[in-house]
C-alpha cells in the first residue's frame, strides 16, 4: 500500500502528524513555577516520591517524571513523557469514540478541533497532570462504548486516572453511571470494587495533602484567588476557554468578530421560536428517564460533558477546584457534542462557516501562543541568564519573599545568592531587619515581585532597603513573572537600568 493511499484511508493519521508539529514549538521552553516544582520533587530518590504532602496532586506524574530525568532533564524530554505523548493519544481515542459512536465525518472533525485547540496544545506541552488525565479519561471511555465490555481494561485505565487528577473521580463516576445502565448493577459493582480497593491506600496521603492546602489559605491571606477564581465565573469560563484557548478573552476585534459570527450562523442553525424552545424544553426534561434508560449516543456524549462538570462545580462551593485547565479531559466530549450536531445539519453552507469558524479561531490561537510572550510560560530561565550576565554574584543578592526560593529558580543553574523571609508572610517574620541583614554587604539588590502582593502587601521589604541606604534604580520586566526590583547603593545611580559595570 503507498502512502497516499495508506493515508486516504486512515486520514487521523495524517491528522496527529499536523498535532505533533504544532505542538513542537515550545516544547523547550522555560519551565515556568509549577513544572519546576513538578520537576525537582521528581529529582528526589525514588523513596521519596510518594512524599508529596505540599503538592496536591496524585504521584503518577511524579513517577513518569522521575524514571524520565533517568535519561534527560531536559525540558522536552520531560514534557514528553508526561504531558505530549498522552496529548496525541487522547486525541487518537477521541477520533475512535467518535467514529464508533456516530460517523467518520464527526470523528475527523472532533480530531480535527482537538488537534488543533491552543488549549490542548498548551497543556500537551506542560509538566503538570492536565494531558495525562485526559488520555486515561478517553481510552477508559473507548471501552465503554465498545462491545463486549473489557472489565479489566477499564479498571486499569482507571486506577491510572485516578492517580493521574483528584477532578478524575467526577468523570467516572459519570463513567460508572453510564456502566450501570448499560451493562447493570452487577457488572457495576464488580468494576467499583477493584477501583476502590486499588486506590484506598493513597486516600490517606490525600488527606494530608487536603489539610495541608487548607493551612496554605489560611497562611497567605489572598491565597484562594490565585489557586481557584469565583463560581459563576468558573462555570462560565470552562467553555469560553474551549473555544477560545490560550487567547485572552477581552473585547478585541478578531474576538468580537469571531464571536458574533459564531452567534450569527448558531443561531441560524439551531433557531427555534422560544414558544417551540419552552415547549422542547419541556418535553425533553420529561423524556430524561427515558433517554437515561436508553442511553443512546447522544445522551451518552452529553452526560459525559455535563454530569462531571456540573458536579465539580457544586463540590466547588466547599472545595474550589473548578478551573477549566483542571477539566480539560472533558473537552475531547465538548468538541463531540459539537462535531456530532453539527454533521447531522443539512445546511451545508452554514456548518462550513461555523466549522470554519472554530478552525480559524484555533489557528490564530496557535499563532498567537508562538508569537506572544504573555500567553507562553514563565520565561524563569531566560531572567535567571539575565541576571546572572548582568550582576555579579559577588556583589548582589536576590531576595523572594516567601519561606523557600522559587522552584524554578533553584532549578536553572547556576547557583545564585539568595536570600528569602524564610515565612509566607513578612508579618510572620520576627525580625525583618535582621533577615535582611545580609544585604548590607552587597551593592545590588534584587527583590521578587512574584507572589509578594501575598506575602508583602505592605511593602515591608522595599521599606527596610530603603532604611539600609539602598534605592530603586529600575525593574525588569517579565511577562508572567512580574517586575525584578533592582535596588542600589545611592552612589551606583546609573539611569534606570544600572549597569554594574
């Protein structure tokens, strides 16, 4: 068989070929905060890699990574394995839910929109467990909707889910959901009883980790906004971030463009009277046993969009765990429900300009995330060669305000003075002017803005400096990382951005 004629008739192939190309750049960027964390707990022996009380996250990223940084540590390398690689399957099982549930039409574009989704390729090029849940979520639901049922293949795909994402669980309890009406209770309990005897040992290692969040909020006064935003906000975002990406969501030209053109021809599309839209309400929601009992593919695509995300979102009231990077597993089905709907329209005209639509938004998307910095990581490593070029380690001295220097700057060598308040919050500190104390030997000053409207909200640091006789002499900026205050000695004034020299 050639190749075009190997392609012709196997065309996701050459669709997660153009995946993998636009998901290289990047690929060694910058580790940014999280993924340098990530990075150095998987740099610890192997005994310690269960030891992950700080991080709230299940150990199966820290252990891909660990055996990972074996070979390499480099930034590819790593994102490789635990993040680009389970990129591409999940839109692989994506393309076979599809094709299985409804037509080859629907499961080419549904690969078509997740291949080429600036949120997808974001997250297919970040060590952190974002991509790797996704990948368990789609293989599990493939044995799902194939027959004969594979018991243990689904246990296993979810005991890998389950370690991957503590936001898996809404996604199988949907799964089991969906299991028990289709297969019945029997085959049910023999698939939960596995599932829960597997992952009962880590559960109390979750709970240190639940205990130890909750003091994080309770240390840092602010906190909760960083790590969670608010409930209706958070409902809402989910699927503007689908459709939208990395792109910012602010009234710019092409995105009121491309929004008012969605609205437009959706409308034209779907449009009924809202006398006709009360009454199918009505009559679906009375139909809803119904279609629950029969299970039919629709139904099944879109209680496995709604069910987790609905869910997630009211345990969000006591938990707030709802961020739409955190449910990326469910948008291969929000590109299902779409795809679905929309092969079944005999507009043609109209679905090309919606299709079309949705691709150009995802390009731009993918445009944009090559060519901005604000939308790329953290460039940490790229600051940290800066300052290493620009001041002299012997003559300067980094200060952080928290109780450890960031992780990625221990990460990227070489090793650099730093001091940090040694607490997560200066008014914790007993003695600020002592702590600081070692920089009366130096000529430079270089203090963090980076989390310190948290940690410092009053400016404590900039303060006690300014009482050692040093003085602002200019920042630099970083997108993402914020402003590095440069502080000198009053004699060293050379314009805004010194020159140690």
């Amino acid at each position: 068989m050639t190749v075009k004629k190997f392609i012709l008739k196997n065309p996701i192939w050459l669709i997660l070929l153009f995946a993998l190309l636009v998901r290289l750049p990047l690929l060694s960027g910058s580790f940014w905060l999280d993924e340098s964390a990530q990075a150095l707990e998987s740099s610890r022996p192997f005994s310690q890699q269960l030891d992950l009380i700080p991080d709230f996250q299940p150990p199966l990223l820290h252990l891909i990574t660990h055996f990972a940084i074996y070979f390499s540590n480099t930034e590819w390398w790593l994102r490789l394995w635990g993040a680009l690689i389970p990129g591409l399957v999940s839109i692989w099982a994506s393309y076979k839910i599809a094709k299985k549930l409804f037509s080859e039409k629907t499961a080419l574009w549904t690969a078509m929109l997740l291949a080429t989704s600036s949120f997808h390729i974001f997250f297919s090029q970040e060590l952190r467990p974002y991509s790797l849940p996704v990948m368990w979520g789609m293989l599990s639901t493939l044995i799902l909707v194939y027959q004969p049922f594979n018991l243990w293949k689904f246990i296993i795909y979810s005991i890998l889910g389950l370690y991957s994402s503590y936001l898996y669980p809404f996604l199988l309890l949907t799964q089991l959901f969906i299991l028990w009406i289709k297969q019945g209770t029997i085959k049910t309990i023999q698939t939960i009883i596995p599932i829960i005897a597997l992952f009962a040992p880590w559960l109390p290692m979750f709970m240190k980790q639940l205990n130890a969040g909750q003091s994080l909020r309770t240390e840092i006064p602010g906190w909760e906004t960083v790590v969670s935003i608010p409930q209706v906000k958070a409902l809402i975002m989910v699927p503007l971030k689908f459709i939208f990406g990395v792109l910012n969501i602010e009234p710019t030209w092409p995105f009121i463009l491309s929004l008012l053109v969605l609205t437009f021809y959706c409308v034209k599309l779907f449009w009924v009277s809202p006398k006709s839209l009360w009454k199918n309400l009505i009559k679906t929601f009375k139909k809803i046993p119904k279609l629950l009992r029969r299970m039919d593919a629709n139904t099944q695509t879109i209680t496995l969009f709604f069910m987790p995300l609905l869910t997630s979102w009211i345990i969000s009231f006591w938990v707030p765990v709802v961020r739409p990077k955190r449910l990326l597993f469910l948008l291969p089905f929000f590109y299902l429900i779409f795809a679905s709907w929309l092969s079944k329209k005999k507009q043609e005209k109209t679905v090309a300009i919606i299709l079309g639509t949705f691709l150009f938004i995802n390009l731009w998307g993918i445009v944009s995330y090559w060519s901005e910095a604000s939308l790329q990581r953290e460039n940490w490593r790229e600051l940290k060669s800066e300052i290493v070029r620009t001041f002299p380690a012997s003559t300067s001295l980094v200060v952080m305000s928290f109780d450890d220097s960031f992780a990625p700057w221990r990460w990227y060598e070489p090793e650099y003075p730093t001091l940090v308040t040694g607490r997560k919050h200066v008014q914790d500190v007993e003695s600020l002017k002592e702590t600081l104390k070692p920089a009366f030997d130096k000529e430079y000053i270089l203090v963090f803005d980076y989390l310190r409207t948290l940690t410092d909200p009053e400016d404590k640091i900039l303060e006690t400096l300014n009482d050692f006789g040093f003085v602002g002499r200019g920042v630099i900026d970083y997108p993402g990382i914020g402003f590095v205050r440069i502080y000198a000695r009053s004699h060293n004034a050379i314009g805004s951005r010194p020159s140690p020299f």
